[in-house]
C-alpha cells in the first residue's frame, strides 16, 4: 500500500506543477506582450487559445439546477512553462 500511496502522491505533485507552472507562464506571456512593441513575436506571445466546456452543461431538475463546465486559457508561454516544470520536476 506504501507504493500506491507514493506513486498518488507524486502523481498529485506533478499535477500541482503543471497548473502552477501553467499559471506563472500565462502571467509571464501576458506581461511580456504588453511589454514587447507590435509584431509577430508581440502576437506569438499574446495569442491565447481557450479551450473547455462553453456553454457549460446543465441539467434542470425541476428543484434543483446543476450547472458544470470549466474553461482553460493557455498561451505559448504557458505551455513552455508546463513543460520545463515538468522536465524540472522529473530531475528533482
């Protein structure tokens, strides 16, 4: 059972790294195209792709209204930094 405990555990810290990493990337990539003056490594960087459940699924009851759905947005940078933080976790 310790091994199970062990590979979930990692399993959840590489999770944690890859939103975190994500995160921080998309902050960097914001921030750097509104620094960066106008051209194509100013739109390489702002571009964004959203991706999800849009409109989010929802079930009607009658009672009760359930409504689910996520949405992730994620740019280059984001993605460069997910898979560093993974490369660097692997490393650690």
């Amino acid at each position: 059972m310790l091994i199970r405990e062990e590979r979930r555990n990692r399993f959840q810290a590489a999770i944690l790294v890859l939103i975190l990493s994500g995160i921080i990337g998309n902050l960097f990539g914001v921030f750097l195209g509104a620094v960066l003056p106008e051209g194509s490594l100013h739109d390489f960087l702002s571009k964004s792709k959203a991706f999800g459940l849009d409109p989010p699924l929802s079930v009607d009851l009658w009672i009760v209204s359930v409504s689910i759905g996520f949405n992730v947005k994620l740019n280059s940078c984001g993605l460069l930094f997910m898979f560093l933080g993974l490369i660097f976790y692997k490393k650690a």
